[in-house]
C-alpha cells in the first residue's frame, strides 16, 4: 500500500480569510463544518480500534498510516474551526461512530466495512457538496489536501474486502449489509433533521434512498453481497 505524499497535495494558504455563504448563520456554519473534524475525529478513533483486533502485518501497518493521516486532518479542521471561534457539537452518524455503533460484533472486516468503505466514503462526499454549497477558498483548499487521502483510505478498505471474503459465510455477509443499512438510515434521517433548512430541504426521504443506493451499488461492487443477496436482505 502507497504511503502519503506531501508533494502530491494542494499547499494551504493560511492567510485567506474565512467566508461563510451570506444565506447561512454563522452559528449554523460553524456546526455544518465541524462535522468534518467529528468525521476524523471518529475515523482516527475507530483504527485505533481496528488495529487491535487485526493480526495482518501489512493491514496494521497501513492503519498505522492512517491513523497519522486522520491525526493531521483533525489538526487542520480544528485550525480552522478555531479561527471561527468554537467546535460545533457532533451530529448523530459521528456520535454513532465513537459510541461503538459502527462495530461490527463479528469479524472484524464489517467493522473495515463500516469505517473504510461507508463512513469514509460519506465522508468524502460532503466534502465534495460542501465544497458546492460553501464558497470559502481557505476551506475548499483545506477539503482538497484532505482528499487525497481519504480516497486512498477507501480503496484500503474495498481491497482488504475483496481480498479476504472467504472468511464470511453468506448469512454473515448479508447480516452485515442489513446492519450497515439500517445504521446508516437511521444516522442519516437524524442527520437531516438538524441541517440548515436550505439544505434539508434537499435531503428528503427520496435524497435518503438515492444516497444509500450508491453505497449499496458499492458494496455489490466489492463483493459483499450480490443484487439477489440485497434482495435477500430486503
């Protein structure tokens, strides 16, 4: 597995000043934002995790560097943050994270699962629709050191999945699924209920099943279930 690159992410320009949209509060700003940092903050918490119950070499040292990158990221958020002024409260998907939710009690590749391919991969995406909704320059070149990175930690996890399968019975891959469906349901309709009301306004319960329909194409895609095993779930 690649480590990081320094030379291969966008510099940040500290000097830019911060620019919340003029349409958003300030406070509501300052708690959209700081769901970033949660992110990592339960990322970091949750290899930390992993690492312990994981005996394979190369996977440890692979969460080794991970935990290092999320180390840096939380550093960069909080930075930013505190040029606001405060670290807005946890919403309720990252308080699932910390709170043990997003551990899988069997094998530890659904817990893999959970963090590298759902949580990572949500993670990614807000970035990218942050990026859209909010015009601050000094955040948009914050997301975009960032990226790299957590797109590779994605890729970590689809390969770790992919590559140890056999390991899972069908009735362990598919109660994974179901799991992993009806947590991130429910965190994402709780999510909802407490963003600005511009942005809720898009995440109905149609925006709820076009986004869990990407993580299921996903994880078809890497082999956990097939279509007739979501079927099955269903």
């Amino acid at each position: 597995m690649q480590a990081r690159n320094d030379r291969d992410e966008p510099a940040i320009d500290w000097s830019l000043p911060i620019t919340p949209p003029r349409w958003m509060p300030r406070r509501a700003y300052i708690t959209a934002v700081s769901q970033l940092y949660h992110g990592e903050v339960a990322t970091f918490t949750m290899c930390h995790n992993l690492r312990g119950l994981l005996s394979d070499a190369a996977t440890q040292q692979f969460l080794d560097t991970q935990i290092a990158d999320e180390a840096r990221h939380i550093d960069l958020y909080r930075r930013y943050l505190e040029r606001l002024g405060k670290i807005g409260p946890a919403e309720p998907t990252l308080e699932a994270a910390l709170d043990g939710r997003f551990v899988w009690p069997g094998s530890p590749l659904g817990t893999i699962v959970a963090v590298h391919v759902l949580l990572e991969g949500e993670g990614l995406r807000v970035q990218r629709e942050f990026g859209h909704w909010f015009p601050c320059r000094l955040l948009r070149s914050i997301n975009a050191n960032i990226s790299p990175d957590e797109a590779r930690h994605i890729a970590f996890g689809r390969r770790t999945l992919t590559a140890k399968l056999e390991t899972l019975t069908q009735d362990e891959r598919v109660e994974i699924y179901r799991w992993l469906e009806a947590l991130w349901r429910e965190c994402a309709v709780a999510a909802s209920n407490d963003l600005p009301g511009l942005i809720r306004l898009s995440m109905g319960r149609r925006w709820i099943n076009e986004r869990w329909d990407r993580h299921r194409r996903v994880l078809v895609q890497t082999g956990l279930v097939s279509e007739d095993e979501v079927r099955l779930a269903a």
